[in-house]
C-alpha cells in the first residue's frame, strides 16, 4: 500500500474542501441562510429615539397585584420590570402589545371561512359592525329563538359576566367559559377553592404543575420563593419529571391517570388511622374499599410512600391538597377534584377555602327572551355544549375553543354554519370562522394603565356595553356608561355546604379504571406536557418565546414526543425517529422520539401548544396539536371532555 506523505494529504483535504464548499454554495444553502437573514432583520423593530423614562402600574390580573416599572423611550414601552418574579410571564404583553400581526380595526368576513388571509375581510366602522349584529340578534329574539344566542369566554371576570348577561337577555343560558381551573371547579364544587399557599407549611399537588403557568403564575412564583424561606414541604403528583416535580421536596411519581385513586387512599388513611371523615355514608363506602394497598398496585407507589404522605398531611399545621392536573391547560375529572377536596375537609385545613364570584345578578327578562329560555336545553359546559348543543350566532370573548377543545373540529364545523362574532387582539384559530372580529386592548392598555390603546382597539367591556344598547331585549339590563363605570360585585363569597357526589365519584372510577389500564389495541398512554412559556398555545404567538422552545421539543418543522427508553426499545423505536401515534379516534403523524427515562413505562409524553392553523405568522403550521385524538368522554358535571390520559398505539 503507497505510504501517503504530507503533500498527498494536503491535496486530498484540499479536494475535500473544495468539494464541500461546491456542494454547499449549489445546494441552495447559502441563499437559505440569506432568506433567513432577511425575515429576521424585517422583523426587528427599531424604535424611534426619544427620552428615556419611567412609568408606575399595577398587574391586577394577579392576587399579587405585580407591582410595574415600564421602561419607555419617547412613547414606546420597551421593558416591563416587576417588584417579584413574575417578570417572565409579563414580557408577553409587551410583545402583544406591538405585534405586526396585531388587528387595528374591527374585521368583516368577505370570504369563505376557515381562511386568515387579509383578502378575507375588510375593515368596517365599530357603529356600523355593532348595528349589523344587534339587527341579527334582535330577529333571533323577537322571533322566540334567542336560545339559540350563545357566548364563549376564555375566564370569569368582568367583561365575561357582561357577555353573559347579554346572552341572558336575548333569553339564553348558553354562555360557557373555556375549561379553566375555576370553571372547573366551579362546576364540580359550587365554587373556585381560594388556597392560602403563602401560609401553608404541607402543600400536596395531584397533577397541579404549579410552576408552569398553573392559576395565577405570578403569585405562585411569590409563594414558592416564600416556601422556601420558611422551609415549606412541597410533595408533586405526577407522572412526569415536570418543572415542578424536579423543585418539589418529594415527587411521588404514579401511574398515569391514577391521581384520583392516591386521593382516596389518603383519605382511607385518614379515615382509619386518624378518625377524619367527610362526605357522608355513601362516600365513605367508596373510600373503605381503597385501601393504601390497593391503591399502592394501582399507583405504582409504595404502600409505605402513600401512608408517610397521609400522616404527615394529617400532621401538619396548615396543609393544602391542590386538584387541577396541567399547568396552563388544566383537565381533572369532577371526581378527582372533590375528592382531593375531601382532604381538606378531612383535616380541617384553613388553607383551601371554597368561595363563589357573586357577579352581576340575574337580568329582566322580555315576554320573548323569556318564552326563549324555556325552549332551552341544559348542558353541564363548554364541551358539552358544542357536542350536543347548537346555535344560530356565537359570541366568542377572546377565547380559542376550536384549537383548545378536544372537541374543537366539531365546533368549527357548526360555527362555519353560523353567524360569529369574535374580540382578541390577534387572529387565532376561532376567528377562523368569524363574520366579525372586534380588536381589544391589553391590561397595559386601560384607562388605569399608562399606555393609550393600539389604534382603533377597544376594551371588550365597552364593545358588549355599546352593543347591548342597540340590542332591544338588553338595552334596560345594561345602565352602565362605560366599563369603568360597571359596578363589578365579582368579589367572592362563602360557597356553602359542598354535596360530595358519591354517584359520580363511583361512576368516574369505574370508567378511570378500565382507562388506566393497557389494552391489546391501544397499549400506550399519552399524556401532555407544557413548556412554560409557550402555555396551552398562547405564547407561541411571540417571536421571544419560540427562542426558549428547545431543538428536543421542535425542530426542522417537526414535533417531539417523549418516550420511555425501555419502551422505546422494545417497539424499536430509535432517538430521532418519526412515528405516528394512533387513538380510537384518529392519528397524527411525523412526531420524532425523544428518549428519556423521566417518562414511565409505557407511555408518551405530547407537548401542548403546537400545530395551530392560524394565531399570527410565528406559530401558524409549527408541529401537530394533539387535541383532535385525545380522549373527548364528556365529564357529567363540568361539562368538559377528559383529554388527560388517552389510550394509543404508535407505529
């Protein structure tokens, strides 16, 4: 063999070079980069010069009440600073609040639905759009179909509790809020459960990601840091390695789904070590038949890890059971949420109180709107309502049930038969099917706040007030000038006695076991997990936000689920890889493996937030939303599909 010397090297490595340059420059590589380039720079704002100085505001969407130092340059905000850690999560209003794909001015569909192209619409005047719609509303109720007025908001609040009035007024109780946390609750215990975390000393969370933009993630920041002064114990529930089970002081990791079942073996704890009890007779059969042990081969937990956690629950001076599965997209059957309540019945806890939004009370009713309501049909919530219900026009309150819901395509498709109305501030995936769509503002924006509103963006308050004015069956109902002017009573109040259901709670266990346990079809569980900032969707609409998504979550156009690695191996299934992850009611496909050991067995973590149709250019077609092959049984009381646990195979 010729001995190659150092003039034969240099020509081969010099070949080398010159045929990897020449492969790259005629790939199109280099002009992809310059494209990149270019996107990038057009998208950099570059704020006129100005004085620099400093304005004072108060978040009130948070109990922490954030106290605010807006830095400006001339009249443009630059950064938000916060007197805690909530910081983070308030940087995504500063980029709402200059978004290019920001709406300006109220929209009217020219085209077919389903589309966001700008030749879609056409920009109207607000009086003109407000008297088309109150003109439509006016027939539906003088008509006696009123009932077929319905609203959808994303949270209670003020302009929520008007938007629900106004559906009230037309003769409607068809006005749902997106499956919150509170509405949750709300639903399932008669009222919100008000948790003191600052002064708890022994907080158990069932699934609740309290970290990761659970409840109010500003406060929950505050609380956490206060845990860790007065040394605070933190035990997370959860079938993940989440963000919140990596900082807790113990993670109990269970089984998939099977949340409800540790709750009521705690509880048979409590019951029979400690004399607690709550609920009545038949509850506590149901309770008496989940014994530790039980509950320890259902779990996958020690028999020992279950009864350490119930005494030292039971030992504490204010301990807390927290319900409410996800971070910024929670889903916890009815069952699971009274029953984690129960523990804190049980020990008397001081630090979960059950309080109700009073509201605004209930509006006159017209001889029409009246006649209306009795033709209507109840539905226990949101889901419910879109799977069974109908409507003739949809009022739709800066929510996204169409990409949220589980049940989100069936919604698209009656609201393609409907007359819609939408307010947000930037297009998501409902006002796909919107006729009109009423731009509003952001909390920096009100009238408190020191910022005037973008353009020709209004407050959502002020556009249903100026709308109920035209609409006839409402105009008594709404005395208030403005939304400032509005008289909010939403404070809280004692929710009374809470029913603990034992007929649901049986029903929902029946069907959770047969769930929790693998099939010869569907072997998999899948279940979601969040990233911080991006939510349930929300933040993937700021350039920011996408810069903290990881290249193991998404890359190259693609998704990433995580897998056990031992189960990885056993369907053999490499790192990298592209499946396709099947349930009972459909596929989604091209997801690559990411393969972990902070996942169980047999299991498939999604992330959530992904695979929007529209919701401005940056997360338009950015991976699959896994939503349409979740699990969509209607729970009897929240009226909510349970998407949490769903059984797949993968392929």
């Amino acid at each position: 063999m010729k001995k190659i010397d150092r003039k034969d090297f240099l020509k081969i490595g010099g070949g080398a070079i010159a045929g990897g340059l020449s492969g790259y420059v005629f790939s199109g590589a280099p002009f992809l980069g310059l494209q990149w380039l270019a996107e990038w720079t057009q998208d950099q704002y570059a704020p006129p010069g100005g004085r620099e100085h400093y304005l004072k505001a108060v978040y009130s969407g948070s109990r922490a009440k954030c106290e605010l130092s807006i830095r400006m340059i001339g009249d443009r905000a630059v950064k938000i600073d916060t007197s805690n850690s909530g910081a983070p999560f308030l940087q995504n209003y500063l980029q709402l609040l200059y978004h290019a794909d920001r709406i300006d001015a109220p929209l009217k569909r020219t085209g077919g639905k389903g589309t966001a192209r700008s030749s879609a619409f056409e920009k109207v005047d607000w009086d003109a759009a407000l008297a088309d719609i109150a003109s439509r509303m006016n027939k539906l109720v003088s008509s006696g179909t009123g009932n077929l007025v319905a609203g959808i908001s994303k949270e209670a609040g003020p302009s929520a509790a008007l938007l629900d009035r106004l559906i009230k007024s037309a003769g409607s109780g068809n006005a749902y809020y997106e499956p919150t946390l509170s509405a949750l609750t709300t639903a399932a215990l008669g009222g919100y459960v008000d948790y003191d975390f600052i002064n708890s000393d022994y907080i158990v969370s069932f699934g609740a990601r309290l970290l990761e933009g659970w409840g109010d993630p500003c406060f929950m920041n505050n609380a956490f840091v206060e845990w860790r002064k007065k040394g605070a114990r933190l035990v997370q529930v959860d079938a993940l390695c989440t963000r919140t089970a990596s900082m807790a002081d113990q993670w109990l990791n269970i089984k998939p789904g099977t949340e409800l079942f540790l709750a009521l073996g705690i509880a048979n704890y409590l019951v029979r070590n400690k004399g607690r009890t709550a609920g009545g007779a038949d509850w506590l059969a149901v309770v008496n038949a989940y014994p530790t042990d039980r509950v320890a081969r259902i779990t996958g937990l020690t028999k020992k890890q279950i009864e350490d956690v119930a005494e030292a629950f039971s030992r504490a001076r204010n301990p807390i059971a927290v319900a409410g599965r996800g971070g910024a997209a929670v889903s916890s059957s009815s069952a699971e949420i009274m029953a984690v309540h129960a523990l804190n019945s049980m020990v008397g806890s001081r630090g979960a109180v059950l309080k109700r939004i009073q509201g605004l009370g209930e509006p006159a009713l017209s001889a029409d709107a009246h006649a209306s309501l009795k033709k209507e049909k109840k539905f226990a919530g949101l889901d419910d309502f879109i799977k069974n219900g109908n409507f003739e026009m949809l009022f739709v309150n800066e929510a996204d049930p169409v990409y949220r819901s589980a049940l989100g395509d069936e919604l698209a498709r009656k609201m393609e038969k409907s007359f819609v109305v939408a307010v947000m501030p930037l297009l998501n995936d409902t006002a796909l099917y919107a006729d009109y769509i009423f731009p509003s503002i952001t909390f920096l924006e009100e009238d408190t706040a020191p910022i005037p509103p973008y353009l020709k963006s209004r407050h959502a308050g002020d556009m249903i007030l100026d709308l109920a004015k035209k609409v006839e069956s409402a105009r008594g109902n709404f005395p208030w000038t403005d939304y400032h002017a509005l008289a909010w009573t939403g404070g809280a109040a004692g929710a009374g006695y809470l029913n603990y259901n034992a007929k649901i709670l049986k029903d929902q266990i029946a069907s959770m076991e047969k769930t929790v346990k693998a099939s010869a079809e569907f072997p998999l569980s899948l279940v979601p997990v969040e990233l911080t900032f991006v939510g349930d969707g929300e933040g993937m609409a700021f350039p920011h936000v996408l810069k903290t998504i990881d290249d193991k979550t998404f890359s190259q156009g693609k998704l990433w689920v995580q897998i056990n690695k031992d189960t990885a191996r056993r369907y053999g299934v490499s790192e990298g890889e592209r499946i396709d992850i099947e349930s009972s009611r459909g596929e989604i496909g091209s997801v690559r493996a990411r393969l972990t050991d902070t996942v169980p067995p047999d299991t498939i973590a999604i992330p959530l937030g992904f695979g929007h149709t529209a919701y401005t250019k940056y997360a338009k077609n950015k991976g699959v939303n896994p939503k349409g092959i979740m699990a969509n049984d209607i729970d009897p009381l929240t009226g909510a599909a349970n998407w949490w646990l769903t059984r797949v195979k993968i392929s």
